[in-house]
C-alpha cells in the first residue's frame, strides 16, 4: 500500500550458478529467503564468473542488493 | 557512414518481462520501435526484478538507454 | 500488476522552488503531468541552487528522473 | 573516544513517509533502533518517491546507511 | 529571474562532426534547436570518435545533455 | 553577463544543523559568506546525520560546493 | 593457493554475439585463451547491442575486464 | 568448489585502530569472525581518519565489505 | 624531484571563455596563477556551457582542479 | 558486419601534446596504430595537463581508451 | 559537541613520501596543520605513486579531503 | 620533459602478498617491469584481500593500474 509509513532493509547476496546469470539470481534469492521474508526486489550489481581450465565459463557470480520490508 | 554530420537522440526505457533478461530487453525496443524510427543501439542500465510471494523472480526490470538517429 | 509485460519511460526534469527541496519536487511534478499520463515514481539526482545577493537560498534546483508507463 | 579499538557495522534501510525527507529518515532509524543499539550516523543514498494517481508524492522513500558500534 | 517558480527538462543527444569538439557540440545544438524552444545550458557526458582505415579521427561523437525551460 | 570571459571558484563546506536540510544548507552559506563575496550557487554532495541517544536525529550535515565569482 | 606471491594482469575484451548475454562472454573468452594461458576470472564492465532494422537485437556486445595469472 | 551452487553474502563493517590501515583492516576481521563463520575476502571500500589535537593522525578508520558463503 | 617529502594542494576553478574548451582552461589558469605561485597540473572534472538565443553556445564553462605545490 | 560473431580488444593510451586536446588524440592514435590493426573506435576517459613556469598550459595529456578487432 | 550550529570546511591535498601510505597521510597533514587551526578527520581520494628506474616505487603520493572546523 | 609530444599506455595488475598493502604494490611492478621498460607511475583502484581459515588477513590483492612510456 503506497503512503502507508514502513522501512526495507537492503541486503547483499551472491549467488553462483554454472548455467547462467538468471539462474545465478534464482540461486541467491532461494537462499535468501530462508531466513528473510517478504523478499520485494532485488538489483543487480555486479556480473563475475569463475573461467575453468578449459577457457569456458564454470560459474556465474551474481551480486545483488535484495530488498524486504521489515515487519512491525 | 562514418564522417558525416548527424545527430543521435538517447531515451531512456524500461522493459519488464517475466522471462528473463534479453526478453526485457527485447520488450522495451518492441515498444520503443513503434513511436521512433531507426534505433541504433541500446546501453543496459540497470537490472532489477520483482520477487514474488514464492520468493522466486516474477519479473524482470532492464533498464535501457536507447539511441537513435534524428532525421533531418 | 507484477508479471506482466509492459515498457516505462523516464525522463529527466528540474523543478525549481524558492520554498524548499520537497516544494521543488512537487513542482517538477506538477509540470510532468501536464503532458505525460501515469507518473509511476521519481529519484532525486541532484539538489543544486542559486544563492540571493543576500547569500541565502533564492532557489532551490532538484533534478528528477521521473518514470511514467508507456500506455498500449 | 577516539583512538581506541573498535568496530562498527553498517546497514542499509529505507524510510518511508509521506511527510517529507527528514520524516522518512526518522521513520527508518526508529524501526532500525528497535533492533540495535548505539547507532551513530546515517548517510543518504538515495531519495526516491511514488507518485499518487493525482500526479502529486505520495511517499517519500529515503535510502540511508546506518553505522552502529559493534558491543564487545 | 532567480526565485520563480519553473521546470526545465534535459534531454541526451550526440552530436557527430569531423571537425572537432566543439564542433560537434555546434552540431548536436543546431539539431535540437529545430525541435525545442529555449535551449538554456549544455553538459558534456562522454566524448567519442570513430577512427578510420589510415588510423586518425574520422569522426567525433559527443554526448550532451541538454537543458530547456518548459513553457507554461 | 553570459559570454564575458571570468572564472569561478568552487570550495566544500558542510552545515550543520538540528532542525532539517535546508536549515543544514542555510547555516554553511551564512558561514561562507562572511570570507567570500559574490556567493553564486552551490551543489549538495551528500546529505549525513548524527543520531542521538534516543534514536532520533540529533544534527543534519549537509556536504555542498557553494561557487563564487573570483573578482578581477 | 592463497598466501603465495602472484601477479594478475586484467584486459578488456568485448565479446559480440547475436544468441545472448552469456553466449558473448563465451565468445570473448574463446578469443582471449587463444592467446592468454590461465584465464582466471571475468568482471562484466557493460552489456550494450546493436538493433536491427526490424527494431530486435541484432547483436549483443557485452564489454569483459579478463583477470590471468602472469607466469613466472 | 568452483562450479557447485553456493550463496555468499556481504556486509559492511569499519575497523578502527591507530596502528595503521592493515591494522584497521585486521581489528574490523577479528570483530567479525565472532559472529560470523567462513569469512572468504574482504574489499576496501573506504580509508577515513580522525587526526588528533596534535595534528597527526589518531585512528584509521576502514570501511570494509566482508564476504561469507551461507551455510547449507 | 621525486623522492622527496612535499605536499601539494588541489583547487577547483571554472575557466568560461566563448572560444572553446582550450580557451576556457587557459582562462581558468590565468586567473589561477594571480594568487598561487608553482601551478602544476590541472585536471578537466565537467565541460558545460550555455546557449544563447540562437541556439549556438555562447560560452564554455570547463571546471578544473588545479594542483599546485606547498612551499615549505 | 553486424549480428556476426567477433571480439574487441580496448586499450588504455595518453596521447600528450602542446597544441591541444584533439591533437594529444591524434598523437595517441598514431602511435597505437603502429602496433594495432584495425582501430575501429576510441572514448576519452580523461583530459589532464601540465602547467608551465609562466602558468599556461604547456602540454595537453588526454587518457583514451582505443577499441580494435581482434582477427581470426 | 553534537547538535549545536556549525561549519565544516574541507579542502584537497596531497601529501608524497618515499615511506609509505600512512607516512604520505602524515606528510600531508603536518603540512596543513601549519595554515590550518582545528583539523577533525581526513578521507583518503587516491593513492598514486611514482615508479623509480630501478622499478620500484619511490614516492607514494595519497590525496586527501581534510575537514576542518570554521571558528566563529 | 614536458611540452614534447609522446603517448603512454596504462595496463592493469593486481599484486597479491601477504605482507601488506606496499608490499603487495612492489610484488606488482617486480613482474611488470620484466616486460616494460620505463614504468613511470601507478594509480591504486582497489585493495581486496583474501581471509584464512583462521579469520585473519592471507593475502592483500592490490589492482593497480600501471602506466609507461611508448618508446619510439
């Protein structure tokens, strides 16, 4: 409800994942709300990946900033 | 071609799909293309997502700048 | 309604107040829209202003990006 | 005291309020002192708004940093 | 006048010339004119070029924003 | 006068205040203009706070650049 | 093995590819390890595309830093 | 493991010691390997300082993300 | 001489000249030089300029910092 | 071509010359073309300069990225 | 004294010593301690250095924001 | 000598030692200066550092960027 008093607090995960960078952010809200609920939103700040010894991308690394409202 | 006098114009847009990054992207010019003509190039901005109430994304958030050419 | 496929727009304009950073806010809105349907949300980028000869505030100058939904 | 030993923590929240800058900030720090003590300083991140049907703010949605020490 | 109440938009264009600069400033400005009223202050984003097949600028590519007073 | 050769200086002060923003930003120019003349604009750089033992914010600190004119 | 003297070097490389975000860091990575031994990791600096005629991506170029181990 | 799925998470703490920046970086760890199991890297965000009546300096102050990887 | 203790101290100017970019750093430095000896490196931060009436621009504005060196 | 699969290499080089801030680009390409093929595009990151005894500028030093094809 | 009315100013030096981080800190507070009353806290901007023949560093040069406090 | 016309190139290294964060400066340029001549300065853009099973600091990573004369 918009004009209704509230906070969100904002928190940063990574979440890593061989198959891509959406499955990467799949990956970190999945642990992420095991312990936080009402998850709202979540930003993207930073695509990394681990390269393996084959010169192919082994791991995508997705940092986001996840937002929930903090209850009363 | 390369050398000749002429103007580009940004926007900003912001494409929302439930599929995934490039369907976002591709939403946003799907729509952009129909009030401007030659899009050139586009610049993602942000990613952001809503998360729903199973904690997983519903949807995606790409935030582009879109540059086309002025015509004179 | 989250999940569906829909594009915004945002635009950058200031609005300018003698009166304070939250009366020039309301007044870049109030330009806004006049000409744009369905203001959705804002973000302050700058707070700039210019100085009187008396050296206090003669104007408060607040830059918004203001995001708006593209209708169908 | 200056000069000792010490650690502190930062967190983000955001306050909202539709009164104005300075009321969503109080809203943020008096939820987040619910939780933790002696917190010391704030820093603005961002200042954000959702715009009413009327074309006017109807939150204002403030992005703070909040620093508290940590406790031995 | 300082202290009215006003609202000005800034929008993003590129102006591409051979010559230069500030000729490409010139460019983008000569463009935008055709289509706004009342062009008030420019800035300098981000300064490109294009380098042709014997290795010297055969063009640059400048980004502005580009402010304008709405009208009431 | 737009067009006449001049040049500006740029300082940074921060204002301190218990009672809000824009008495944060008031307060550094009636400091500043004590030791400079012609005070033109300034830009607001960060926007800090103290937070009191009860919570609650017991000073703004407003960060600016305040521009003046340097005279011939 | 962490703890031992090493040195890192970082390029840039922007990888171009028409199928997508990941399948331009592939390609990237499958031009560097040409001529770079022991890729490490990758950093995304910037996804951008170029659009077609028809207004859809015809190209993705995503903009990599590519961290590699000098050797001894 | 690279490869394998797996969440970190990154908070922000400030160590503070007068010794120096690697000793401020260390107090800032010492803190928070209390509370927290797994601690991986850390990233200097920020190098403060408070300066003493004499003139030098009495205590760094470092800001640092800290990483962890989230249990199962 | 490299090697040596010294300090160094930056200012920030704004050379406006109608010229060009060249003209308004040397504008800038021209001034500087008035009240700092041993001026010895500047640094463009923003190009900006304003527009005038027909829509050409009628002066640059080209912020510097300025570096010049403490006597002892 | 667009929409061909392909990679970009960027480097960083200073251009520095007396005469201005096009010609230190144009020194800087001259020299990287001597190593590199195929110099396609370049973006200016910084414009620095030194100042002479007489306070005027005495050479211009502009810090480019420069983009190439990497070839088959 | 928190909470009560006051004026910060902050002002940008550099301070180079062949010793090390901190020393070059100190440098550049030793020397404003001089034409400066009331130095509070420092934030280091930049940590720069110049190479010797040999390869080694032989100046660390660390930019910093001084704060001080304006006497009434 | 300024005023001559030349170009320098800029490359980035990360020097890692578990010494601290000068030794870990010097690490980088022992292994650049084997294949660069006339290493000239460096710029600091980030200092990250790995953490040991026992909670305290393993190696300092420091990135720098690194620039040298083109010879001719």
């Amino acid at each position: 409800m918009y004009g209704s008093e509230k906070v969100y607090k904002k928190i940063e995960v990574i979440g890593v994942s061989k198959k891509g960078i959406e499955a990467a952010i799949e990956m970190a809200l999945s642990k992420a709300k095991k312990t936080v609920h009402k998850l709202s939103w979540f930003e993207v700040e930073e695509i990394h990946g681990h390269i393996g010894e084959d010169g192919t991308v082994n791991e995508y690394q997705v940092l986001l900033k996840v937002a929930f409202q903090l209850e009363d």
